[in-house]
C-alpha cells in the first residue's frame, strides 16, 4: 500500500517476463524495491537485494544480453550481470545524482543516462558488456 509503480519494462528475450520498481517516497519510505515476474506478472521476485540503497526510480534490460539489466536510482545507476540476483554501482564518473530514465543505445554501445539537476550522461558500455559476457 501507499507505494507508486515508477517503471515496468517487458523483456526483449523472453516472453512474460517483465520488470518493475515500485517508489515509496511519497510516504516517507526510502527502501529499494525492485521486481521480476517470469509469468506475465502472476507471481513476482524481489530482485532489490544487494542494492545498497536509495530509492529506485528505472530499470531496462540491454538489448544485447538478458542478464545485463541497468537500474537507476536516487543515488546511482547499479548493474546487474546476473538478471538482478546481484548489483553494482555502475562506474564512469557519474556523481551522486536522482536518475529518472535511463536509455540503451545498442549500436553505438552507449547508456544515456538522464538525470535530476546533471543533465543527461553517456557511458560507453562496450567495457560492461564485455565483462558480462564472462
């Protein structure tokens, strides 16, 4: 109760799987909620954890590998190598910045990454991406 859907995003690789962030701020609730659903949304898994915190505000799936998610939060941008069983700060500079949408640009191995009072920030993914194909 009391909580806003931030983001749902379908899966580009498997049909019925979709993800979505739920945001709590609103109420004065600052935890990190994240979800996975592989059934067309009947049943959801809570992929949130190792998200060291802040409220999540997008998550997108790169379109190159399933297991390659990106999520934007109130402190960071986070990735995960493993379709959301672990997180990341995603590195490159970027400050310590409210995310509110985060773009793949798959031919040009970009992530745009749109942000609250920095502007917008682009990250060459060509270094992620190789490090998820280990």
């Amino acid at each position: 109760p009391d909580r806003v859907m931030a983001w749902v995003t379908a899966s580009r690789f498997a049909e019925g799987t979709v993800y979505a962030v739920v945001n709590g701020k609103r109420h004065d609730d600052f935890n990190t909620y994240v979800y996975k659903s592989t059934d067309y949304g009947a049943t959801w898994a809570d992929i949130a954890a190792g998200v060291p915190g802040g409220i999540a505000n997008v998550i997108k799936e790169d379109p190159t590998n399933k297991d390659l998610l990106y999520l934007g939060t109130d402190l960071a941008v986070y990735v995960s190598m493993d379709g959301g069983k672990t997180w990341n700060v995603l590195g490159g500079g970027l400050p310590t910045v409210f995310v509110h949408d985060i773009v793949v640009q798959a031919p040009e191995n970009l992530l745009v990454i749109g942000t609250h009072g920095r502007g917008a920030w682009v990250l060459d993914l060509l270094p992620v991406r190789a490090l998820a194909k280990k």
